[in-house]
C-alpha cells in the first residue's frame, strides 16, 4: 500500500478586472470576474515542496491583467477563456493543462434627457454570464451558461398524478405558481463560435419556453428550455440545468373569514425542491474532460 | 440607583407575500418582505412576562396577509405600511406606535415574439425599493427609499487638492472611475402622496444628476444627486445617502513593458470608501420620529 | 426655501488589520475590521468639491496600519479606537469629529500532542465583539458589544396569555424551544476601563441569564439579560439588544400515525420575530452623541 | 439527430432538522440540513409531465422528519443518510437511486457557575460537518468532509524557487503567513463504520499536519495533511480538499518612516489563490459512483 498524489489544479481564483474601452467618446465597459487554474508536473510541488514547475497564483494574476490590455479588451468571455489557456498551455512546458472560468456582470447606460450616456451605467441585476474553458494538451472545451435567472409564472403550471404514499400530505394541483432560479451550463460543440450572439440567442429560448410551456412538472419545463436550446442551435452538444422550485405556498387565510383565490402567498426559503437534469443530443461529439471540474448540477 | 427598561419594540421581520392580480388575463404581481414592529405598553411583558399587552409576532404576520386580500392587493408600499401601522395602532389600545418596514422587489414580464407574457416573469435585478413608516399615535412620518442600486462613470470624475500629511500615499487624479451603491432615504413632508410616481422621479434624478456631474469627489456627487432631488419634488423635506466608495484601482502593467491609459482596472473589494450626508431643505417641517430606529446612514 | 447640508460623515470601511506580536516564540494574533470616518468642516466638499479640509479616506487607511505598529500593536479594540480618534481629532484643526468602528475575530491555539501550539490557529466561529468610539471635540463616548452569539433552549420557555384577535391562530405553549442570535451594544459611563475584562464579563452574564431564566416571553428573557449585566457591572450606563426569535416548529407527525413528544423540530428562517429593548440605569449619564450612527436597534 | 434525457436527479433541499433527545433532564441537540436527491425511472416525468414515478420533494422532506421520530433520533449523519436512501431506494420500485446529503452544526453547553447547563446551549461557529451517501441499487458510497475550517500559521510557511517569467512580479519569502479556509471531503472503503470518531480523528490530523509541517508552498501543507490522514485510518481510501490561499499582505510602512518585521498585515479578499488535489492510497477500491454530483474540487 502507498499514498499518492491524485487529480489536482491550483491557480487565482475571483480576479475582478473592469475594462473600460475608451477608443470612441462613447465608452464601453466590461466586468468579469476571472478564476485561472492550471494543471500539469505537479507531484514535486506537494510532495517536496519543489515549487520549480508551479507558476505562481500571482504571476497568473497578472498574465489576465496584461493580455487584457495586450490584446485591446476582452471580447466574449468565451474567447477570453480560450486564449488564456492557450497562454498558459503552450508558454509553459511543465503546464499541460488548464481550466479558465469567468462570470460576467452586465451594466447598462444610464438614461437621461438627452439619450443615453456617453459613460455613465448602472449594474443591470439579474443573471452572470459563465464560462469554464478546459485545456487538456491540444483538445480544449467550452462550457457557458447563467446563474441566477430568476423567473416566475403565476398560472399555467400544475402538479397532480403522483404517487401517494403514507407520507405523501401535499394536496394535488391544478394551478400553482411556479418560480426558480435558473443555472444553466451548456457545452459547445467546438471553439471558433459567435459566442456573444449564441449567448443571447440560449437566453432567449429559455425565458420563451419557460413561459408558454403549459406545466405539468418542474421536470417538464426543464426539458422543454433543453429541447428549444438544442433545437435552434445545433452549435451546442447539451445543456444542464439546476433549477430550485422556489415554493409559493398559498396562506390559508379561512380562519380569518376570507377566501384565497390563488392570490396570497407566502415565498418560502428553505426547504426548497432542487430540480436537476441534462438535456443532450443522442449524436453529440464525446464530452471529453469538459465538465471536469465543472459542476454539472449545481 | 435602579434598572428599567428603556426604549423597545417587537414584530415579525421579513414576511414574504407575494400578491397575484388575476382581476384580468395580463396578471399583475407584487413582492414585498414586510417587517412589522410594534410599541406600546410593554414594561410587564419585560420585567415579569405578563403577555396579555403582547400581540403576537405571529399575528402580526397573520394580519399582513389577511389585509392583503382584504385590502385587494397591497399598492404603493407607502400605502400599505400606513394602512397596516393604523390597523395596528387604531385597533389595539396597548398599542401606541407602529414601525412598519416594506421592501419591494421588481418583476418584468417576460419578452417573447408575441410581446411581453402576460403571466410570466423575471425578476428585474438592481436596486430594492424601501419605505419605513412610523407612526407614533396619530402622527405619522413617511421615509422611502432604495438600496443597491449600483452605478458607474468611466470618467468625468477627479480627486485632488486634499490635504497632505505624514500619511498620505494616495496620488492625485484628474481621471478616474468612479463606482458606487447608492443606499437613498427620503422622508416626505406628509402622507397622501402619489408614491410610486415620486419613487421613479427620485430615481431618476439620482441617476441623471450622477451621470451629469463632473465629480470633483464623492461627497460633492452625493449633494449633487440630493439636491437635484429636492429642486424636483417639493413633497421631499430631505434626503440621506450612504455610499461606498468602490474603487476601482488602475493596475500597473509597467513590470510588463505596457502602459496603461485608464483601461485596466482591479475592482477592489475592502476596504472601500464610505461617504455619508443628508441634504434638506432649511424650511423642512421637524423630522420627529421618523427616524427612529431608521438608520439614517446605513 | 433653501438647500443645506445635513448631518454627515465619511471615511473608509472594512480596513483589514491582522498584527501578529512577535515578542516571544509563542505569537499572539489579533484580527481586527476597522472602520473609520471623520466629520468636521465638509461644507465645501459637499457643495463645490473643495477638498482642502477633507483627509482622504486612503490616509484614514494608512493611519490604521501604521498606527498598528507604532502602538506596538492593537490591544483592547476600544483603546486602539479611541486612539485614532484623539489621532483624528487632535492632529487636524478641519477635523471636529470622529466614528471609529472596530470588529474582531478570534482565534484558538490548534492543540496538537504536544500542547497548545505556538503559531497555529484556528478560527473560533461564534460572535463577533465590536466597538464604536464616537468623539466630539473633547467628549467621547464608548458603545462596545457583540453580534452573532447563538443560543438555544430545549426547555424552559412557554408564551402563554396573549391576546386574541380575529387574526390570532397561534396556539398557546408551555414548552417550547428558545432560540435567538444575540446583538448587543453597551454604553460605558467613562473610557479608561479594563475593556477585554468586562467584555468576558458582559458576554457570561448574557449568556448565563439565557440559560437560567424560565422564560415567559422573548422579551423576558432579554431584560433578565439586561439586569443581569447592569447589576454585574457599574461601568455599564445601559445595554441594548436586537434578537431575533428564531422559530423552532414542532413538526406535525401525525398524518405518518406519529406522536411528536417535543422532539422534531423545523428551524425556520424567514419571518422570524424580532425583540428589541434597551435596559438601562435610572441615574445613567446622559448618552450625549453615544448612539450618533450607532444602530441602536439592529 | 435526436434530443434526449441525460442524467438528472431531484428531491428537497435543505430541509432543516433539529432533534431534541429528552430521554434524560440532559438533553441533547442534533442540528442537521438535509438535502435529499432521487434517481430512477423519470424520463416521462421529462418528457410529458407524467408524474406516476415522481415520488413529490415534498414526500422526501416529510420523510426526513417522520424518520428522525421513528429512528429515535439522527445519530451519525452517516448512518441517518444511509437508511434515508435505503428507504427511498427499496420502498419504492421506480426509485433506483438517492443521494442524501446531510450538514451539520455543532452546539457547546453554555458554561454557568453550577458547569454545563442542562438544557441551554450556544452555536460552536466554526466548520460545518458534511457527508453525501449516494446509492445506486445495492450498491453505496460515503463521502464525508468538513466545510470552514478557517486556519493560520504566523510563521513556518515559506514560498521559493517558483518559476519567473515576464510576469513576474511576486517577491520571493522565507516567512509568511499561512491562512486558508479547509474543505475536505474523504471517500470511505465501506458502510458500517464508526463516523463520530473517525471524523474527530480526521479533523485532528488534519489540524496537527497543518500545525507541524513547515511549508514551502499551500500545496506541500495539503499533501501533508492528506498523507497524514490516510496513514491514521485504513477505512479511508483517498481524501481531496480545496483550500483558498487566504493572502494576508505586509503592509508597507516605509512611507511613513516604519519598518515592518513581519507585525502587520492586511487580510485580503478578492483575488485569493486556490489549491484543488486528491491524496489516495494506490490500491483504493474503485470510487464508482462516489463522486457522482459532489464536487471534489469545491
């Protein structure tokens, strides 16, 4: 029997990096928030503590500063991710792989009188913007997605036909409000995307499907945002999603004389129902190391 | 020498209700999280336990959600916070006093290619709007508000001309990126007011007036912002703000051969600035108890 | 009819200071937030950005660290706070005021084999003990305290005697469980005390009054907590507390064919109750600007 | 080219348990959040909102709470996740697997002049013991593990002989402090074991390798302490951590005319580095399904 060293990676994680491009008077702005993590001859660093193949964490840090103003800006998270790890991959001979993760945040202009402004925003709120790029030698993956969507319907969405056991107490349904906060990871079927544009476009088909599937399960619903995603873009191999069912618990208000016509309720927070599946084309390319690292559900 | 008991209050923090307009097909819908609290003639429940002057917290909740129905809906928070704190004060002779707290979350309907859904939403991010209503017997003071409302300018803003000492490092700058989270409090000169109207105007003149200022520093935008409100909206005696300053730190990418013209920057998490004040008219009627147990800043 | 200035203060927030003393092979730590702001001649700052009387809040910063060393590090947080506000104060003639805020964290030695260890620890969990220092010219005023301490009783609690209205369901208990997070603030009479021991003093006078009092009522046992530490302590002029009652519901087991002998219990988070008072001496100096910007109710 | 159902699961999350054991005038308190996931036959749940296999969360959360009365109690969290899923698993024919995560919080006996109180206790704070069973027909796997445990060494942590590139910027230490927030999760050989002492017993070897080993670099001091718990206990087959590199920054207070022998410090937030790896003995059983939906790297 002997100890040994497993699967490991290290790196900066959470680098804040505003980008302000200021080559018009109009100014843009971009927000991320960069975690680098790199892999490769790592067994001597732990067992020996011979740092000679470790990049520091600092030195990582300062790479995404410098390629951000090298390369004139950040672009899609996606291709910032990618050249990232091409950086570290290919520049250094004990790194052989990498993983690159970046949340982004949205800001919009500030509205005034006169249109809006030149350089003035306000964080728009909502969902962050993912992506988690893993390098491995020369194959490399793409995994985007969203945390945080929040969205909810007030009717058509009902929860009936389930098996009743001795602890079943939960009353059928024929209209409920249905409400969760949608994460979604996505995985690309190669690099080389317009992955602004797919971005939106996944956006879209999800807000539309959450809204016009008639609701029989929050199971249902999942699969009919997966289904409309993979159907208006073939550029994606298989979308995971983790969704809680955010409980809006009707209020008996009976003792009080009065009726509750689907009108009062109460937001739950714990406990809550955690809904959590994938959805994947049965001829999707082989996912590889992808999710490595990823957390598929949430 | 003795012991007594000093100032106090009790209720039910945080109710979630989230109130459903079904009166016709396009459903409208209301998020608040009400904290009730309630004064009175409380010294025995204090010193010896005697309830019998003690309305439950629990009913205290009970009765939010039963007026939200009796009621048909809840309204401006404004509204509701006054309507609940004089139920409670009107109907309950050991009650003398009410401090009634609204926030509000905001919802928008979802966009498909029919339009915006008529039953299906998303919750809009960005600030939360808040009222804290106080009522002391039959005098009431109304201060509403918002947290969290973030906003940027890449430019337009400089911090020079203070004063130098044995400590100073900070250099001066004619440009900089100036961010903050506005927390706002306005008390109203009276109630029966259009409060939602007066909320999307203070709003908007916080934001215009950060947009159009040429900050010479924090504070002097944070008066700026107070007094475009109270030129606005004569129903305004004053207005507070709490704001970080959150900054937003140039990187020298000099170590690397690069220049750096105002387009890379580390957003810092702590410490960060705090800047604090309140504008208000000299002729403002006395503030009284409206800001008891309000933090004035946050 | 004019706008004016109000009340205001700024500094900066959150300053991260960790002093470890070195003196002898056994360290000491000391993991300290400090939050410093100023008010003094602002005027101008506010309304034309004149910032020749305005000390930045980046020196404020400076001023901490240094100070540290200077001092040979922090000891008591109220010393070390009321320190900087003479420094403040005193040392700049534009500078008539000053809120010094400080959080600390603590420690525990790792026991290893061979003892407590010299340089290793732990992070204690539990509450958090502050401090605000308010000065005003030559006066100055000491509110210290902690945040975060959470008990619970199994037994030893009913609420019982309340009132009825049509919006009560809540049914009476003999036998409940008592559970709260505790926030405290205290005024002391004067400065030079032997701070970290009344500290320890306050905190077990809490704590026991907790455990010991039959309690009738939340607010009950919150003033047996009061009296309890103004009986053990004269340095203390008045103690106010925010607690919230953090419901613990007996589970209805009933439906499986189940009794529940007060054993299964669901730890509510949201609405909870929240009990606040101040208990206080009948001959306690006046609290002059004590509770300036001190939440005094949490 | 098809779309279909991937892997998924889904259940209630969070439920929050607290156990009260009167079986003596000592009680004693068991404060548990249990999450509990299904697996089986729910693809027509997916596809068209057929719920005949969908055995609701809201079941799976009574279920928690009638068992916890039935068992007479939690026990190890171990245990009490184990006979969770069997009971899912074997009670309900289209139920073919379960994951069943439990975490919990520690209490003290609150110390009074008589000793530890009887009934009244006060929340540990510190880190959160976790473990996910997962099942998969007969077949079970226990991972266990700890969340925040925060630590710190003052001394006898260096970092050398680290590449430099022209990214460099981080100066070489022979002295710095160590600080980092563990989380842990160990993979066990087998059911059927003691878990209350096997997790002190980790947790302790975990503490003293941080403690004793002089660490030239995070990754070294992380080796250690898996290397030191695989060689304590046989039962367990490999162990993986996350542990952020919590920077704490020398001040520089040559500006004001200070040296700085290693006394002060600033305790960093955003960005920190993270180190991720698996320590395991070479003659492990195979994981299996283990790791399924947990994160190994955190």
């Amino acid at each position: 029997m002997g100890i040994r060293l497993g699967d490991n990676q290290y790196g900066k994680a959470e680098v804040r990096l505003v980008h302000v491009d200021r080559s018009t008077a109009v100014h843009r702005i971009k927000d991320v928030s960069v975690t680098s993590q790199l892999r490769g001859d790592l067994e001597a660093v732990h067992t020996v503590g011979d740092n000679s193949t470790c990049l520091p964490t600092d030195t990582q840090k300062n790479t995404v500063y410098a390629k951000a103003r090298e390369w004139g800006g950040v672009g899609a998270v996606e291709d910032f991710a990618l050249r990232l790890a091409r950086h570290f991959v290919d520049e250094h001979p004990y790194v052989h792989g990498a993983r690159q993760e970046v949340h982004e945040y949205s800001w919009d202009r500030i509205a005034t009188p006169g249109g809006p402004h030149d350089h003035a925003f306000t964080r728009r709120g909502g969902e962050t913007r993912t992506t988690v790029v893993t390098k491995d030698g020369d194959r490399e993956w793409v995994v985007s997605g969203f945390e945080g969507l929040t969205v909810l319907k007030t009717t058509g969405s009902e929860f009936r036909g389930y098996p009743k056991t001795r602890y079943t107490t939960l009353p059928e349904t024929g209209d409920r409000v249905l409400a969760t906060d949608v994460t979604a990871r996505w995985r690309y079927t190669r690099t080389g995307l317009p992955f602004d544009e797919l971005y939106a476009s996944v956006r879209a088909a999800c807000l539309e499907a959450f809204a016009d599937t008639h609701s029989l399960a929050l199971q249902q619903t999942l699969y009919a945002m997966g289904e409309a995603v993979l159907e208006r873009r073939p550029e994606i191999a298989e979308i995971r999603f983790s969704m809680p069912n955010n409980h809006h618990i009707l209020v008996d208000l009976e003792p009080f004389g009065l009726d509750n016509p689907n009108e009062v309720f109460f937001a739950a927070d714990r406990p809550y129902g955690r809904i959590e599946a994938a959805v994947e084309r049965d001829d999707a390319p082989d996912p590889g190391q992808a999710w490595r690292a990823v957390p598929g559900f949430v």
